[in-house]
C-alpha cells in the first residue's frame, strides 16, 4: 500500500473517531495541498457513504454523509426531517440564532480583512497569495445575558434555552466559555453558508435579528442586514424554524460525544 493511501486511512480514521479535526492537524495540512492525498481521502470515504466537508472560511474539516447514503440510514422520515441530530423544535431555532449572530459577522471580518489584504497588495512587485484570516481571529462570542434577553421569550425561555445550549455544546457546534458563548468546530461547517445566508439576509428573518442588543455581535450583523434588504415583520419562531428546514443539517455520528 502506498505511502498516500496510508495517510488517507490514517486522516479518515481519525475524523471518524474524532468527528472533527482542525485544519493546522499534519494529516489534514497535507491532505489540503497534495491531490494525491486529498483524492485517496475522499475515495475511501465514498466507498462507506462519507463525504469531507471542508470550509475555507472554517478552522475544522469533518465529515457528512452523501446525499445517497442518507436514505439508506435514516429512511424517509430522516430525509424529512430538518436535522438529524434530534435537536427539538426550538433547539433549531436557536441554533439558526446563534449561527446568524456569530458567522455573518465572522464572514464579514474574514471578507474586509481579506479585501484590505488584498488592497495593499497591490503595489506590490511580486503578488503572493492572501490567505483568509483564520475563524478563531475573526470570530467573535456572544454574551449569555444579551441572548436569554433578546431571544429568550421566543426560545423557551431560561430553562429551554439552557437546555438547548448544551446539546449544541454536546453537538459541537458552540463552546462555552463562562458567560460567553464561541464559535465550535462545527457551527460554520454543518450548516450551508450559502443556503442559509440568502434565506436570512433577503427574507423577514432579518428583522428578527436586529433585535439583538449583543455589544459584539449586534453592531455588525446590524450594518450587514442593512445592506442586503430593508427589514419586514414577521412571527420569529415561525420564520427561524422554517428557515432551519429548508437546510440539511449533516452529522457522521448524531449522539457521540466530541
């Protein structure tokens, strides 16, 4: 077996067992420059219904099924479903919330720092490659006391939306620290920034949103919304869990731990 077969058994390996591994892992780094690699990785997990998911704005890399290994599993009643995490009803609401008040704003950082990269790049006599700023750089954490006020009548109160925090915690996608709430692995990887961006920034879930009073958040998802549409009524839980609907949320493993 060659030597590129067996870091590819090796890399899938691990992201099986551990769910997720970040982009600075050795394995992953090679995997990310060398086709070779990169190619062998994503056979082997075909062969067994997998696909990587790979974000270049994201600081980890996992794994999902393919969409024909979906029904095999989790039948029709799991292709019907908005997630397959067994998160209820208004855990998906809150983690539509949370995802809007952390990764738009991340993502603009991430786009401004790059642009400004870019900019005084310019003048340069040899141009080199920007990269895009990391997610722990530019992304910023919510305050517990600012979420449970802004959203809490609508996501169940303290108690539910306690509740709710761990299993996304347990899940991987948030990281507590303290009163604040962070980026996790798998906030901007599961959930399809490009599917979900659109449905939020352009429909009435936006006026949802800019009820937050997050000193961190608030402001730029504020200046984002604005920009991309002027803001409609509309019923928040209603809007927040039909828009989590109309996207996947993959998971290898629903109810493993981290």
């Amino acid at each position: 077996m060659s030597a590129a077969l067996d870091d590819a058994a090796s890399l899938a390996a691990q992201l099986l067992a551990r769910r997720w591994l970040p982009r600075s892992h050795p394995l992953v780094r090679r995997a990310l420059i060398d086709t070779e690699v990169w190619t062998a990785l994503g056979q082997r997990l075909a062969a067994v219904g997998l696909r990587v998911i790979d974000n270049l704005y994201a600081d980890h890399i996992s794994l999902a099924m393919l969409r024909p290994a979906e029904a095999a599993v989790f039948g029709e009643t799991g292709l019907a479903a908005n997630n397959n995490l067994d998160l209820p009803r208004d855990g998906v609401a809150l983690l539509i919330v949370v995802w809007s008040l952390i990764v738009l704003p991340k993502r603009q950082r991430q786009v401004a720092r790059a642009d400004a990269k870019d900019a005084a790049g310019q003048n340069e006599m040899f141009a080199t490659d920007k990269p895009v700023p990391s997610a722990a750089s530019a992304s910023g954490t919510l305050s517990y006391r600012s979420l449970l006020a802004d959203f809490g009548n609508q996501l169940g109160k303290k108690m539910r939306l306690d509740s709710n925090l761990k299993l996304l915690e347990r899940n991987g996608f948030i990281i507590r620290r303290g009163e604040d709430i962070a980026e996790g692995p798998l906030l901007d990887l599961l959930l399809d920034y490009d599917t979900l961006a659109p449905r939020i920034l352009d429909g009435a879930l936006a006026d949802v949103l800019l009820r937050s009073t997050d000193s961190a958040a608030a402001p730029l998802l504020h200046d984002v919304i604005a920009r991309a549409r002027q803001p409609e009524l509309a019923e928040p839980i209603e809007m927040l869990v039909s828009t989590a609907e109309a996207v996947s949320i993959d998971a290898t493993h629903p109810n493993s731990e981290p």
